[in-house]
C-alpha cells in the first residue's frame, strides 16, 4: 500500500507538501498540486481519514439525531439532510433518541465524541436548559422542529397548534360538530400541542370538549384502528374524525371500512400529513401538512451555513407553516 512517502518521491516534493495538498493548508502552487494529485492516482494512494482529520480538526461529519428510524417520516428527513450533506462533500451519522431525555443524552454524546464537524438534532425530551448547556461546549448544531428563545438563530420551526387548529377548522366550517380526535400520546409535547390546536378550534366554536371522543395513540396505523374501534364503543355520535397522525388515518380507513362506515359519506375525516400518505387512501384524505422534508433541508443548510461551507448562505427563513391541503374526504352537513 503506498505511503505520503511514495507519494513524495513520486511528485518528488517533501512529505510536508504533500500533507498540505491532502488537508488542503498552507500555500502550494497550482502546478505542484496538480503533481501530487497525479501521483496519487498513479499510486492508488489513499489517504488515512484519522490522520486529515487530527491535521484539519475536522472530521468532514456530519451527526444527525432523530427519535427513531422506524416510519416514512423518519426515512424522508434522513433523505432530505443526506441530500445537503452530501453536496458539502461530507458524511452523515445518525443515531436515534428512542423518545427518552437519557437516550437522546447519550446520542448526542455518541456524535460529539465522534468529533463531528455539526449536529442536526430532532430532540425531543431534552429540557431547553441542556439544550442551552450543550451549546456551551458542542459543535454547532440546528434543532429541527424545536424552539428554543435563547438558542433562535439555530431553531427550524413549525407551529403545530396553529396547524392542528387549522386543520380543525375546515370540518367546523363544513357544519360538523360532534368531531373526534385519534391524538397521539398526550405525554409527548407535539402530540400534546397538536391535540390543543383540536381543543383550541372547538372551544372558539363554543363547543364543549367530549372527552369520549378523544383517543390516544402512538400515530401508528394499528392505534388508528384501535381508537375508531374505542370510538364505536362509546355509542356517541360523531360526524367527523381528525386523525393527528396520517398512519392513524390510514388505520381509521380500515376500521370504517370493516364496520361498513363510508368516508365522507357517512363520517368525515381530515388528517396531518408529512409523507403524503393520504393521497395514497380512497378517498384520497383532506390533511395538514407538516412539511417535514422541506424543514430538514433548510435545517441541513443553516447548519453548512454556520460551518461556513462554501456554497450555503442562511435560508430566508426557518419558520414553517403548514399547507391545508383539500381533497375527497370531507363532506359539508346540510
């Protein structure tokens, strides 16, 4: 295996030269440059990534952290942060925070000790404050879907009350009154805020809250059907269903349809959406969407920004809205 050595007799440099060529440091002419990169070639020289990255204190990593690996919307922001990543020229590392403070602490640790060059961080459990701690002391980092008064300049966000609120609306709008609600797990601060937007439409309505028409669950198609099941078995009525989730959506649809419930004929249904899953159920489903794809790439760009990598400049903007996005499933009362 050829060594910097070879490859300095070859372009007949020093070893010295032919490092600063490699970590791109210190001056060297364009003409010498080009004759340790063709002696490289001709040698098949690889070069020790450990040994650029103690010359450069760069590692050209780049760590990203979500809270699981499992689901469409998981896999579509790995996609899109891969996509910004890899124009950098660098490489991605991802870990998972398992929906728990001690494990997003310890990913977030696994990554820093991995001397990544930044972070991407989809934290969830974590308290501000160490969010602020960790800023003291980690490489830089951009929290996506996360705000964070005293860490703003490095926050992707989206209002998801406004959003579920919204999305609400539109059934009110339509006559229904008596809506239901398949909301995730209320433990969990997205969930807990989306749910709020559900309450906060009704209540400006001047609609009580029934709270057995609200179902919990962990946004998958299984909890979808579980809830419209646990729904039916209250014996109220309802016209409509918000599904804060579009897998619990995509679960609602095979309960109705195993109980010979027609959609919107018979009952309504709106839904949040990320992955376009709704368009993909017949009816094709009216949903929120959260713009997940596009939040992860500006998040990967205003992290190459602060790294200041050539080529990204600052997004306009890091706040997102959803868009309501109208289709089949939603039937206006008489």
């Amino acid at each position: 295996m050829a060594t910097i050595k070879d490859v300095a007799e070859r372009a007949k440099v020093s070893r010295a030269t032919v490092s600063r060529v490699l970590n791109n440091t210190g001056q060297v002419t364009e003409a010498t440059r080009l004759r340790v990169k063709s002696a490289m070639d001709e040698l098949k020289y690889r070069p020790n990534p450990v040994a650029q990255s103690l010359a450069s204190n760069t590692t050209n990593t780049i760590g990203l952290m979500i809270s699981s690996f499992r689901g469409g919307f998981f896999g579509d922001l790995m996609a899109e942060v891969q996509q910004v990543v890899d124009a950098a020229g660098k490489v991605m590392i991802v870990t998972q925070g398992k929906y728990h403070a001690e494990s997003e602490r310890a990913a977030i640790d696994h990554l820093i000790n991995m001397r990544v060059d930044g972070l991407l961080l989809h934290a969830r459990y974590l308290s501000d404050d160490e969010l602020i701690a960790i800023a003291q002391t980690a490489p830089p980092f951009v929290l996506l879907d996360r705000y964070v008064d005293a860490l703003a300049d490095r926050c992707i966000t989206f209002d998801h009350v406004k959003a579920s609120d919204r999305a609400v609306e539109v059934l009110l709008k339509n006559g229904h009154t008596r809506i239901a609600c398949l909301a995730g797990k209320l433990t969990k601060p997205k969930a807990k805020e989306r749910f709020q937007g559900y309450a906060n439409a009704l209540s400006r309505h001047n609609i009580t809250l029934d709270e057995d028409l609200v179902t919990e669950g962990n946004y998958t198609r299984k909890a979808g059907y579980e809830g419209v099941r646990q729904l039916l078995s209250t014996g109220k009525p309802f016209t409509a269903v918000y599904a804060c989730s579009e897998e619990m959506a995509a679960g609602c649809m095979d309960a109705f349809r195993e109980n010979n419930i027609r959609v919107p004929e018979d009952v309504s249904l709106i839904s949040y959406d990320s992955v376009d899953l709704c368009t993909f159920l017949t009816p094709h489903v009216t949903a929120l969407h959260f713009p997940m794809p596009e939040m992860a790439s500006v998040a990967g760009t205003l992290l190459m920004s602060q790294l200041r990598e050539e080529g990204f400049s600052r997004p306009e903007s890091t706040h997102f809205d959803g868009e309501l996005r109208l289709r089949q499933s939603v039937r206006k009362l008489n």
